[in-house]
C-alpha cells in the first residue's frame, strides 16, 4: 500500500526526529483511516491528528502533495460526503469506488392508481392506458409519447417506480 521506504531524516514540517513515510512522520501514518479503492487506497485524517503534526491546513496539504496524495470529495468510500487523500499509483486512476454497495432507503417510491375516477385522482395516459393516478404522484411520473385508443399522445411512464393499484 504505502511506499513503505522509512528514512531516518526528520520531517522538516513535523519538527520531530522520528522516521517518516514519504515526508510524513510514522506515528500519523499509523493512525489514519485507509480505504481501499479499485486501484490504491484513500485516506482520512481527522482534524486533530493533522493538528498535532502541522501548523495548519497549508503545510499539511503541501506535505501530502509531496507525498504523493490528491484531495478528492466523494460519498462513494463511506456513504457520507467527506473530504480523502488518495493515493495516485499512476496519474490516471479516476474511479474511487466503494468495497461494497451504500444503503438503499428503506422507504420506495409508490405511484396509487385507480381504475374507477375519483376526484382526488386525474386521468392520464400512463403506459399506453388510461388510468386515474393520485394528483400527488403524476410529477414522480416521466413523460413519454404513447399511442392510446389508436391516438398518439403526450402520457406518462412509470419506469422503474412501484405502482399499487387501488380498488
């Protein structure tokens, strides 16, 4: 993972005389988060291990530059948004993937139809048919062109949506 080269010289920013990791003092490498990627690995280093090494955010963020890390902002390593340091083998990995899928909610998007009217229902062309959808829910609906009783016409799609049909 890292270049694991430790070197007897002092960090000139850490002011310390311990070994170092790429310019970063040893003790801080250890305590940060790792998270692997598809093709290295990023890093998260809290806000009071960084003050405890550098003087503020410009001589951490120019440390971990010469060491060979990149900022980057993404959701995809934790599922929250968050800033990391990733690791560039070589100057074209673009894709930081998670290890495994986030979350899904656990509430889906529900489309109520009706077949009879009702006046809290309007009637649309959805998927080629004439139904009456909850006024509610026809924006979560995609418009589409469909052909009805023999008629093109401007209707709606439910493509990829739940839809519960109500007596």
């Amino acid at each position: 993972m890292i270049n694991a080269t430790v070197q007897s010289k002092a960090s000139p920013l850490a002011g310390s005389k311990e070994p170092d990791v790429n310019g970063l003092p040893l003790s801080m490498v250890d305590q940060w988060q790792e998270y692997q990627t598809s093709r290295s690995f990023a890093v998260s280093v809290s806000t009071e291990l960084r003050r405890q090494y550098y003087p503020d955010d410009a001589a951490f963020g120019m440390a971990m530059r010469k060491a060979g890390y990149v900022p980057v902002r993404t959701r995809k390593l934790t599922g929250k948004d968050a800033r990391f340091w990733l690791y560039r083998v070589t100057g074209n990995d673009k894709r930081v993937v998670a290890e495994e899928a986030p979350q899904h909610k656990g509430c889906s998007v529900v489309v109520q139809t009706m077949t009879k009217p009702h006046p809290w229902f309007k009637r649309i062309a959805l998927d080629g048919k004439w139904q009456h959808v909850y006024a509610d829910h026809i924006h979560l609906l995609t418009k589409k062109r469909h052909r009805v009783d023999g008629v093109r016409m401007q209707g709606y799609t439910a493509d990829g949506l739940k839809v519960e049909v109500i007596a």
